[in-house]
C-alpha cells in the first residue's frame, strides 16, 4: 500500500466520510494497515518513514562536505522553508534566502545564526509572482560568484480568491509553478558548471503536494491555469504542484540527455500546519486540524524530505522522482505523463521567453 494513497484517503476524508474509498477504491483493511504505519512511523525502504526529522536524515551528512555546499530555498522565511534552512545551515550549507519581505528574513539568519554561529547566510530580495523579480534576484546572485548546488524551489501561494500577477497571471500558478520555472531555469548553467568543476552532483527539489492527484486531464490547460474563466482555489493550487512534478519529470529527461551531473526530484512534505495551510480558510479548518491532529507533521517532519533529496547520499544519482516520508511514491497518472511534462515545459518556456523577449 503505498503511503501516497494515505494522503491522498486522508484528505479527501475530510472533505466527504466515504470519498477515499469512493475515489481510490482503496480496502477498508489495507486503509487501515497503511494509516497504521503512518501513524506509527513505520520506516519504509530508504530507513525513514513519517515520523523522521529534518536533523535524522542529515545526521550522517560529512560536514566537510556540506560546508563546501552552496543552497538557495525559496520560501524559507517560514514553515518548512525556514526549517530546511536551519538545518542546512547547522551542517555547514552556506544559503541563499530569496525573500519578498527582507525584515522576516532578517529574524530567520539572526534566529538560525543564534543557533549556528558559524552559519553563512545571504539574503536577496525577490517576489516569485514577478518575472522582472526573479530576473533582477538571479543577477544579483550570479554577480556574487558562488557556486550553486542546491536548489530548493519551496515557496507556495494559495489565494481563495482569483488574485493576478503584475505578468497578469492567475497568481498561484504564477508563483508556485511559473515563477520557479524561470528561476531554475537561469540558475542552470551554474549548476551545471558548478557539478563539472567540484565534482560534486547539483540538486534541485521541487516541493510539490499530494494534492496534485485531484487535477484531471480535462481541467490541465495552459491558457486556462494562466487566466482561468471559472476559478476555484483549491483547483488553481493543485494545478500548480502538479506543474511543479511535471517539470521535475522533463527537466530531469533532459539533464540525462546532456549528461549534466544535476538531479531534480518533487517531493509531497506531508500534512503541515504552516502558512500555506492557513491560507486555505474554509479549505481546512481549526476543527479539522484538532480532529486530525495525530495526522499532522511538525515542521521538521515536513521538511525531512526535502533534505533527504537535498543531502543524503542514498538519493545519489536519483532523479525524476517523486518523494514523500522520504521514500519514493507513485504520483498520479497524468504527473507520469511524459508527453504532457514536454508539453508543458515547452508552453512555459515559450511564455516566458516571449515575456521577457529572449531567445529560444
């Protein structure tokens, strides 16, 4: 039973008693046994299961290592983000904090560096829904010379109501998904240079949600998540992690293809209490998180995948995957397609080089 289907029977549960069973068709015994292992914490195969910690599955990372590292994590001022990076610091990874509100990440390296003294952060302003943002952001870093090798694309946006970007966007697409597109696409050469000159292999994870499996083919289309007609929140959210694996899956084909020594892999954190959760009002609410409580992660729960993908030497050589509790998961049909992730890919690349007037 695989722990996705977990997720994705939990959450559908809160919104209809008999949905997991309706939707997954998934055997009230085999249900139970799988919610009993989460539960529990049950390691699967990679030795980690839902019950481990950030600081677990980097215990073992050399800190000589490490401390050659170079990392970027959006979305790292709060929740997940904000433990992903005090966890890297705290193994010696210099960071780069992207962040639209300075102030906040001011208190993040003044909280992480309270911890770890010896923490090298960097802070540099962006706003992910802002293509001349992300542009600007990405000068200023490469200016800096440093090299980069990992790339945590971590920040997610949900908006209730239908909000537009100032590229004139549906803004959830337009952070989640498009916003990383273009960051990880300028940041690539120098991850790529960077695994050619230090030998060391380039990672990028893509933090995605289980929620992705609700999205079917007739409601994924391009110009319709751009400015979508009939919006629905929830909708226009899981759209968005479902680009999100998508891109993992071509971007991933295509790093083979050049034998670049970079992998990039999507991961579900699990069910957190953070600030995107509390952006969901009428979503999922304080009722239900009391309900649901022993189903919660804490923070460093939810971000022990990622830095498992980020840092531990199982996942060496991994890619194109698609992680939670640390081990790989089966994601949805269509996340599987890849006739739809080179679509999808070539739509966005030229979006966004028609936005920005550059060359294909």
């Amino acid at each position: 039973m695989e722990l996705d289907k977990v997720y994705r029977a939990f959450i559908y549960t809160w919104f209809s008693p008999i949905g997991a069973i309706l939707q997954f068709k998934i055997p009230s015994c085999d249900l139970m046994k799988a919610t009993l292992k989460y539960l529990v914490g049950i390691a699967g195969p990679s030795g980690y299961g839902s019950k481990t910690t950030a600081e677990q599955v980097t215990q073992n990372c050399s800190t000589s290592l490490a401390s050659q590292l170079t990392a970027i994590i959006t979305g790292a001022t709060s929740g997940i983000g904000a433990e992903t990076a005090r966890v890297l610091a705290k193994r010696g990874v210099r960071l780069i904090i992207p962040a639209r509100d300075l102030k906040k990440a001011a208190m993040l390296k003044e909280a992480i560096q309270k911890q770890s003294p010896w923490a090298d952060i960097i802070l540099l302003e962006i706003d992910l829904s802002s293509f001349a943002s992300i542009q600007k952001f990405c000068a200023r870093f490469l200016s800096l010379g440093l090299p980069l090798h990992i790339l945590i694309n971590n920040a997610g946006k949900f908006s209730q109501k239908l909000k537009f970007s100032e590229d004139k966007f549906e803004l959830s697409f337009a952070t989640n998904y498009l916003g990383h597109f273009l960051l990880t696409e300028m940041l690539l050469d120098k991850m790529v240079e960077t695994a050619e000159q230090t030998g060391i292999e380039g990672r990028i994870v893509n933090v995605s949600s289980v929620v992705h499996n609700w999205v079917k083919r007739d409601h994924f289309c391009f110009s319709q998540m751009l400015n979508p007609k009939n919006y629905n929140g929830t909708r226009a959210y899981a759209q968005s992690k479902l680009a999100n694996i998508l891109h993992a899956k071509e971007l991933s084909r295509q790093l083979k293809a050049r034998n670049a020594n970079v992998a990039i892999n999507a991961v579900h954190p699990g069910i957190v209490k953070t600030g995107i959760t509390r952006d969901h009002k009428g979503f999922i609410t304080d009722s239900l998180y009391f309900m649901a409580s022993k189903l919660l992660k804490s923070t460093s729960q939810g971000s022990a995948s990622t830095c498992y993908l980020a840092l531990n030497e199982q996942t060496r050589g991994v890619s194109g995957k698609y992680y939670a509790d640390c081990n790989e998961c089966h994601c949805s049909a269509l996340a599987n397609d890849q006739i739809e992730a080179h679509k999808l890919w070539k739509h966005t690349r030229a979006l966004i080089h028609r936005r920005l007037l550059l060359p294909l």
